[in-house]
C-alpha cells in the first residue's frame, strides 16, 4: 500500500516507476512492482531503499512507531552482469563515448541512454540477453566471439 500510495502520489504508472527503478540498477518490470503493491511479492529492506530514492524519501516517511526498519545491504562488489567490462573495452577502443553508444544502440531499436550504459559497465545492472546482442550489433561482433566457437 505504500508503495501505490507514492506512486499515486508522483502520479506515475507502474511501468514508469519501473523504469526510473531500472535506471537506478535495479532489474524490474512493472508486473513486479504490480506483485509488490498488491502484496503478492515480498519487499525485502534492500529493494524499499530503491523505491525511497527513486520517490526522493528517506526512511521518516515510512517509520512507524519510532522504529526504524534495518537496512541490509546487497553484498560489496557484486557484479550483476559478466560483460560489462567487455563492453567498456570495446567502446574505448572506438574512440566513443558513453552517450555515442547509446545514440547508436537508439539507432538499433533499445531505447538506452548514457546512465543505463554506465550501469551495465560498471557491472551494477544485469544484462539481458537481447540487450547483449544490441551491444553486439553495434560492435559488429557475434556470439562465437563470447563463447568460442
């Protein structure tokens, strides 16, 4: 209820709250945040501090009875995706910036800007699949160039 109540209140849709949630590392679709406000799917401590920065709350908005939830942070340097590195290293040796290629990957068909770029680089957003291959594309590579041959 809390989380509806939020929303209602910044008068976004679940798919748009999703989507500022993703930009910020977090993989999510709107059917999650659907399964999260009904209660259908737990919210774990971790996961609320997502949705409290990405409403611009702190912790006072959600305390009951002067008890302050316990935060339990994600594990230090876990990389949530295995290519994010490969991917830095090819835009550097192009010469290209962060935001030339997303304008390319834009130009492929994902709608990807400089922040979710700098995200799977830095190994804090995983990577799906088909966003990979987008990545591939542009590089002009193909899937035996990750797994062999």
């Amino acid at each position: 209820m809390l989380i509806r109540n939020f929303r209602s209140e910044a008068k976004w849709s679940q798919e748009r709250l999703a989507e500022k949630l993703q930009v910020a590392g977090w993989d999510i679709d709107q059917s999650t945040v659907a399964r999260i406000e009904s209660g259908k799917r737990t919210l774990l401590d971790y996961e609320l501090q997502f949705f409290l920065d990405a409403f611009e709350k702190d912790w006072a908005d959600v305390v009951r009875d002067g008890v302050k939830p316990r935060i339990c942070p994600e594990p230090q340097g876990v990389r949530r995706n295995l290519y994010g590195e490969m991917i830095r290293a090819c835009r550097i040796r192009r010469g290209w910036s962060q935001e030339t290629l997303a304008a390319k990957i834009q130009l492929a068909g994902w709608d990807i800007d400089r922040v979710l770029v700098t995200l799977i680089e830095l190994g804090r957003r995983p990577l799906l699949d088909y966003e990979l291959k987008y990545f591939l594309n542009v590089f002009g590579k193909d899937w035996k160039g990750i797994f062999g041959k």
